[in-house]
C-alpha cells in the first residue's frame, strides 16, 4: 500500500520496519512461517518486552515503535508490539485499558483493510469502552504522549467518514483523514 509523499509521518525510534505488512491470508504468518517477517526458529528466545509506566512512556522502545508501525499501516505489528506491553500492564488500570484501545483500534484497520465489516464495527465500540475506561482514570487530557481524546475523535470521525461512502467496501485506506497518532 503505496502513502503519498507529502504526509509527514512522525516517527518515534530508528528501528527498522518489517519487510512486509502483514495482512492475513495475503502474505506468510510473520512469526509462525519459516518465510515471515518475524519467524524465529523453535528454541530461539524472542527479544524481551521491555515495560514502563505510563509516565515513563518516552524511555519505552515497544510503545514508541508500535506508534510508528501504526503511524505507517502496520497494523497487525503494531497490535503485536502493543499487546506485549499489555500482557505487563497490571490489570484495571488506565495504561491497561489505553494500550488495549490501541490495540483494537490498530485491528480495525485491519480488518477495514480486509473487507470483514462486522469486526471493524465491533472493534470500534470495543475500543471506545477501553478508551473511556482510561479516560475515567487519568487526570489530563494527555496520556503516554497523545490528546487521547482528540485522537479518539479522530479514529471515529475517520470511520464515520468512511461508512458514509455509497460503497464503503471499496473505500481504501485514506491517509489524508488517517488518524495518525502524534505524540507530544
């Protein structure tokens, strides 16, 4: 999926993106084919996640490289990424329910990728619940580096947008109006 030029993209770590973004059934499983992005042999040992509390998000690599695998349409490494510092998160705590909004909402692009509608509405409301959750817990209206509410509206707005369309089906992902996630 080509992204025009003129869209400045911000990015958060120099790692390198995977050779592929993945989309289920298009290209190889990325950690169960021996031919995907992120396969590693039976026996090696994964890289570790690396945790921090939501205040030390600036000093977490995991979370700042999810948001730049999101920022540029890798959504499944970006759930991926995310999911295993929500695996760490304790639980009912905003940063829980704030990276599993994320979560959600990096599969709904994937599933609206996909064609599979009812998953794209479902994750939505998901998300939401999640994002309130978190809302209802934090005190400022920026958490982990982003206007987690004005994002929030923005992935809505865009989704809203999109279903608005006569043939929605044959919407493509749209960068002009993509709900990038920029970090303060």
């Amino acid at each position: 999926m080509e992204q025009p030029e003129h869209i400045q993209y911000p990015r958060y770590t120099d790692q390198q993106f995977p050779g592929y973004r993945f989309i289920p059934g298009e290209q190889p499983h990325p950690t169960r084919h021996p031919a995907g992005h992120s396969y590693h042999r039976p026996g090696t040992v994964p890289q570790p996640v690396i945790y921090k509390r939501a205040r030390q998000w600036k000093e977490c690599p995991d979370y700042l490289y999810g948001c730049d695998l999101y920022n540029h349409a890798y959504w499944w490494e970006a759930h991926e990424t995310w999911e295993g510092l929500w695996r760490l998160a304790r639980k009912d705590t905003a940063q829980r329910h704030y990276l599993q909004g994320l979560i959600q909402v990096a599969v709904c692009h994937m599933k609206f990728q996909m064609g599979i509608w009812a998953g794209v509405r479902n994750l939505r409301r998901t998300s939401s619940r999640h994002f309130r959750d978190a809302f209802r817990m934090i005190t400022a209206h920026r958490y982990m580096g982003l206007d987690l509410k004005k994002w929030h509206d923005s992935t809505q707005t865009y989704y809203e947008h999109l279903f608005k369309r006569p043939n929605p089906e044959s919407a493509g992902h749209d960068p002009e109006r993509y709900p990038y996630i920029v970090l303060e």
